[in-house]
C-alpha cells in the first residue's frame, strides 16, 4: 500500500512528476517512458505513482490540460478573436496555431504521434475535454458557428471547415516532403493566404 503523503509533500511530488512527464513524454513518446523513469526525480516508489495519476495516460492528459490555457489564449484570444475581419482572423488563427506547434513541444508530439493522443484520449472521459473551459476545440467550433449564421464564412458543413483548417496544421509534420523544402516558409504563406481566402465569404 501506497505510503500517506502530506499536502505539501503531495504538492511537491505531482510538480515533479508534470515536469518529468513533460520532458519524458516530449523526448521518449508516452509508450518509451517507463515508470521508473517517471517517479526516479521525484524519489518514490512505483506503486506511489498511483496515488496521484491512475496512469501514464492521466499525467499526460493533465499536461495537456494545463496546457491549453496558454494555447487558448495564444490562438484564440490572440489570433482568432482579436480583429473583426474573418479572412484576416483565420490568418492570425493558422499562424498562431503554427507558432505553438513549432515551439510547444508537447502541443507537437501530439500532432506528429496521433496514436499517443489515441492513446490518452481512450483513457479520459470525453465530457472532461469537451467541457474543459480553456478548449480551444470549443472555440474553434463557437468561431465557424457563429461565421456560418452570419455569412461570413463559405456556405459549407462546419466540420469540413475545421478540417480544412486542420489540415494547415499537418504541414510542418510533411515539411521534407515537399517537392522543394527549401520553399517551406513560402509554402506557408500561400497556403495560409488560400485557405484564409477561400474560407471567408465574399461580399458583393
């Protein structure tokens, strides 16, 4: 059995072992990451580990919790709503989006190792993601609601929109694909200006 920890030795331990979740899982994957690697900076047992996550996934899933404030912020609060126009707020949006794919490397191993989100989204309840205030998922959705019942946006379905939206997402992961990856910064550009573009309604 688990020993009993106090309050401040509870505190202490579960910021230990976020942090040596957030180096492990960004560097080794969720799957390559031993227990013992994660509890060994925090100096207990395995089997304390269960007394603050019930798995490797749930210290994940917290990482990325506590993560999407800032991310929310960054791309939605920053970007996405920041100006009136829907063509220049999808531009702000995708390149914001690119920013912290590019300098968040938790944000990244996710999007370039979909089977450990898989993963970790197997073991969570789904209402706790869906519902968490700082989703930037959920804004996203409210954004091309709202878009769509004013007209600002395409006449299309909303998912395919966000797809669309997504799929900007999935160049810096296929960046060495490209016929000339030299032309990746421009690729980005364009692509940013097509999609901004061709998603924005036009008005006549």
């Amino acid at each position: 059995m688990p020993p009993a920890f106090s309050e401040r030795e509870r505190a202490r331990i579960t910021d230990l072992l976020l942090e040596s979740g957030r180096t492990l899982f960004t560097t080794r994957g969720l799957r390559r990451t031993s227990l013992e690697e994660l509890v060994a900076p925090a100096g207990i047992a395995k089997s304390s580990f269960y007394a603050f996550f019930d798995s490797k996934e749930a210290l994940y899933l917290e990482l990325m919790l506590r993560r999407m404030s800032a991310v929310k912020r960054r791309v939605i609060d920053e970007a996405l709503t920041s100006v009136d126009g829907t063509e220049e707020a999808l531009r702000r949006f995708l390149r914001a989006t690119l920013e912290v794919l590019d300098t968040d490397p938790l944000y990244r191993r996710l999007m370039t190792h979909p089977e450990e989100m898989d993963a970790v989204l197997r073991r969570a309840d789904p209402e706790v993601i869906a519902g968490f205030p700082d989703n930037p998922v959920n804004a996203l959705n409210a954004f091309v609601a709202a878009g769509l019942a004013k007209g600002d946006l395409v006449s299309a379905d909303p998912a395919a929109i966000v797809g669309v939206l997504q799929s900007v997402m999935l160049l810096p992961m296929n960046a060495d694909r490209l016929a000339d990856p030299s032309a990746y910064d421009r690729t980005v550009d364009l692509m940013i200006d097509v999609v901004a573009r061709g998603l924005a309604a036009r008005r006549e």
